[in-house]
C-alpha cells in the first residue's frame, strides 16, 4: 500500500493531463527559441541569486546570469535591495561578489561614481563638469528582491516584476514548513554543463532515471516505486518514501517533511532536493543555447536529530557537498553527451511518460508564457513574452 502523506498525489488521470507529452527537439536547440526564453521567461521570474548569510550590510553580493549582473545589498535593518551591477557613468561593473561596502556605499572603481545601497547615485567626482540634467536624480535600474528559505532571489523585472509571493504559491506553506531560514549553508558547487537549460531541469525533475544511473551512489536509500506526484500550478513536487523510515509505526497521514525524500520544482530555474535533515537548492543558468551552468547550495540544520550525536552529524552534513557532487557527476555524464546528439538527425522529439508528469508540467508553463513552439512556416511560435501565471 502506498503511504499515506499529509500531501495528496494527483490522480493518474490529473498526471495524464499535466502537459504535452511530447516535445520537438528543435525546442532544445533553437537559437530564437532560446532568445525568448531569457528575455521572456527567465529575465521576468523569480531566480536564486544568493544564501541569505551572504547578504551582510559590510559585504556585497553579485549574481551573473542570463546576460546580466546584479548587486544585492542589506541595510543595517536587514533589509534587502538589489540592482543593476553596472555605472550609469560608462558601463563598468560596480562590484565583485563578496565585496565590503563601507559605509553602505558601492563606488565604481574606474572614475569614483558612488551609489548607495538602492542604487542611488550619490556622489560624482568633479560633478560641475557634467550637465546636471544627466547625473541629478540618476540611479542604477531597480531589481526586485525577496528573501525566503533562507534565500535571496531576484526579478529583474524590477517595478513590474510578479509579487513574490503570488509567484511562490502553494510551495510557499511546503518549503517554510521545513525553517529552512535558520539552516546552515554547508557548501556550495557549480558545474558547466553541455546542454540545454531545460534538459537540465528534465534531468533533475524525475526519478525514473535513478535506478539506471545512481545505482552504486543511491543504491537503497529511496523507494522509487512508492514515488507521489503532486503538481502546484506553474510548480511541482514529489514525495519518495526512505527505506530507513518504518512507516507502519507512524499514524497516518505521514508528515513527509519529517519522514520521507521531498523534490520541488519552482518554476521556471529552481529546484529543491530535500530531506529531513538537509537539501540541495539548484539553480539553472543558461549560458547559450547549448550551454548551462548548473549551482547549488547545500544547506542543513544546525542541530542534530534527537538521539543523534551533534559532532556526528557535523562531520556527516560536511560531507554531503561531496556525496551530492559525486550524485550529479553521473547525471551530468549523462547530460553532457547530449551534445553530440543535439544536432543528428535521429533526434526529432523528446516523448513522456506519467512518472515524467513534472516535466510535462514544466513544458506546459513554458508554453503558457511564451507560446507553444511551433515548427510550421512561421517558424517558432512566440506570445511576446507575457509574464508567467499560475495555472
């Protein structure tokens, strides 16, 4: 019998209809495709840009991606502003990440320009020599910024970005049930990857490759056939039992944060790989059409499980970022080669099954905000980019 979890899986008639079940490999590999992806989609959604204890009011952050760069900030009341990386003077990078800020001032290092922490500009060496109708008032461009589990995210849609908190929906409730704004940040990894962005979020949406390619690195851990399905509009999860957990001695329904292997994806770049204790955040980069880079952050509790001996458990949750590196080295063997696929002709379409309900799910919203892609004389289809929605 399945267990039963405080979260209810869709049915299979609702997995049936999560989305296109099949999708044309020109959809990978389309440069215009590609293009509308990061000014329409990714250029307007919320994205990870840092872990909140990288955000101090005596140190910068700086998030690259998608073409552009970020500068976030905390005041000295914790809270957050973020904007462009760039001086409005003649375009030179503001800061590095990790950079101090004294005096909550970011100071341009070619010719002074000094902006406070809203990205105001503040000060202009031999300001008289300028017209005043061109620095008065002038300020980097605004991108919005939220915190939450223990994150910093940004939209660089600045003003007209979504609210947050429309966006995150019902992962809202699901990811701050697990406090994850007290736990630690343990590591952190990137890897470049040889394909696609959204191959790349496939490859970390389903578990139906695991026994194929994690059989020496997850070898019994998890119970694959007990995998739950949920989908949450534009966002989706599923819950997978633990071999380790006696299921019978618990009282239904299970709280499967506290009993069981928990994956969102929150759309369009993030996933969460979650467990009781600890998680994975992977955050999604396109570099071009072909070309990803794949980030994440290893958080976890600070204290140990009762019953758990807390030098223990330290030296166990320090090693997760290389048991995790040591996991996605087999997935991005795997993705890597796509490569040398990507352009045959023997790749037409990627088809899906019910256990790929999430990926269904994952198309579905890419289409909802810029259109089905479309192979007819007109070549890829397009909306203009609207803003993504819900449902």
């Amino acid at each position: 019998m399945p267990v039963e979890f405080l979260v209810q899986p869709d049915s299979e008639a609702a997995l049936d209809e999560a989305g296109p079940r099949e999708v044309p490999a020109g959809a990978y590999r389309d440069p215009a495709r590609y293009a509308a992806e990061v000014d329409g989609l990714l250029g307007r959604s919320w994205v990870v840009a840092a872990h909140s204890s990288a955000v101090r009011p005596d140190r910068l952050a700086v998030w690259d991606g998608f073409g552009q760069t970020v500068v976030v900030c905390r005041d000295d009341d914790g809270r957050l502003t973020a904007f462009a990386n760039v001086c409005q003077h003649r375009g030179a990078r503001l800061a590095e990440d990790g950079a101090p800020c004294p005096g909550g001032q970011v100071v341009c290092p070619w010719h002074g320009f000094t902006y406070d922490r809203a990205g105001q500009l503040v000060a202009v060496p031999r300001r008289a020599s300028f017209d005043r109708q061109l620095v008065d008032d002038l300020r980097a461009p605004t991108v919005a910024v939220a915190e939450f589990a223990g994150l910093v995210w940004i939209n660089l849609a600045g003003d007209a970005a979504e609210p947050f908190g429309d966006w995150i929906g019902d992962l809202a409730g699901e990811l701050g049930d697990y406090g994850m704004d007290a736990w630690c940040l343990v590591g952190e990894r990137r890897w470049p990857v040889a394909a696609n962005w959204k191959a790349v979020i496939e490859g970390f949406s389903e578990d139906y490759h695991a026994r194929v390619v994690h059989d020496e690195t997850i070898p019994s851990g998890l119970m694959y056939d007990g995998t739950q399905i949920r989908l949450l509009g534009r966002h989706s999860m599923m819950v997978t039992p633990l071999a380790s957990v006696d299921y019978d001695a618990l009282v239904p329904p299970v709280d499967h944060r506290r009993h069981a292997y928990c994956h969102y994806s929150a759309f369009p770049a993030t996933i969460f790989s979650c467990f009781p204790t600890h998680a994975q955040v992977m955050s999604m980069v396109p570099l071009a059409v072909d070309r990803t880079e794949l980030r994440v952050q290893v958080v976890a509790r600070p204290e140990a499980p009762v019953g758990t001996d807390q030098a223990r458990y330290d030296r166990r949750m320090a090693s997760g970022v290389d048991h995790f590196a040591a996991i996605a080295a087999e997935d991005l063997s795997v993705l890597d080669r796509l490569a040398t696929t990507a352009s045959a002709t023997g790749y037409r379409r990627n088809v899906y099954s019910r256990l790929e309900a999430r990926i269904s799910r994952f198309h579905r919203a890419v289409d909802d905000v810029l259109g089905p892609y479309d192979l007819g004389p007109s070549g890829p289809a397009s909306n203009g980019g609207k803003a993504p929605h819900a449902d």
